[in-house]
C-alpha cells in the first residue's frame, strides 16, 4: 500500500475558521476522500465534501480534547457548556471545561485525555492559504 494511501486512512480533519457548514466547531472527523478542492469527511457514516481551505488536517487520531471558544451565534450552545468547553477526541462529546484542567474525562465515553491549552483554535483569523498535514497531537 502506497504512504499516500496510507495517510488518507489516517487522517482526519475540523474545522480551522468559524462557519457555519453543517460540522461542529472542535470536533475531529475522519478523512475519506480528497479532491483538489474538497476535503470528503465521515460525518455520521455520510461523506461530506468541506473546502480545503476551511479545515485543519492531522495525519492520525487525535488524541486530546479541543478547547472551542463562544460562538458568534451563542444561542446555538446548550447554556450549561459554558464557554469556553471542550469537544472529546474520542467520541465527540461536548462538555463544560471548569477551570483550567489539564486532563479531563469524558462525561460520554469515559475516556481521560489531555486539554489543548496550547492551541489557539478558533481564536486567530488564519490564512486561506495552502493547508498542510500535521501529525496529530502537534
């Protein structure tokens, strides 16, 4: 098997600006299929085609949780999450984030995993630029 193949089986792919396309802002989603323009994502076992430019990519599962900032439109954030909270890498839960934990476990799954403090998503206005392929956990 080719390592470009390889990777299309690894990767997966969310949302890098805020928009609203029908995905949830933090969640993680499995990369299917890529076109020179569109990016094909398993979005409840449906492919869905998303812009390029519109997503991160990571080659491998991710494995800690995002931290997603309040929404422009907070009225479609259930009030109890909080803001901001964290999407489970596992199963793609929400849940609130209290404090500044570095671990947290996931009220769904039961998964423990690390808290992206690091990351700035959603926080700056990034480049439409080129997209590139990090590993996961970058």
């Amino acid at each position: 098997m080719s390592q470009a193949v390889q990777e299309l089986r690894l990767a997966w792919a969310r949302l890098r600006v805020e928009v609203d396309c029908g995905l949830r802002r933090g969640t993680w989603y499995r990369v299917t299929r890529f076109t020179p323009s569109d990016v094909f994502l398993d979005v409840q076992q449906c492919p869905i085609p998303v812009p390029r430019h519109l997503l991160n990519l990571v080659v491998g599962r991710p494995t800690r949780w995002s931290v997603v900032p309040r929404p422009r439109d907070p009225a479609k954030l259930p009030p109890e999450l909080g803001a901001p909270y964290a999407v489970c890498p596992g199963c793609r839960a929400r849940a609130p984030l209290p404090g500044s934990p570095a671990q947290l476990t996931c009220p769904r799954c039961r998964g423990v995993f690390a808290v992206a403090w690091d990351e700035r998503y959603l926080m700056e206005e990034e480049g439409a630029g080129g997209v590139g392929v990090t590993p996961a956990g970058s």
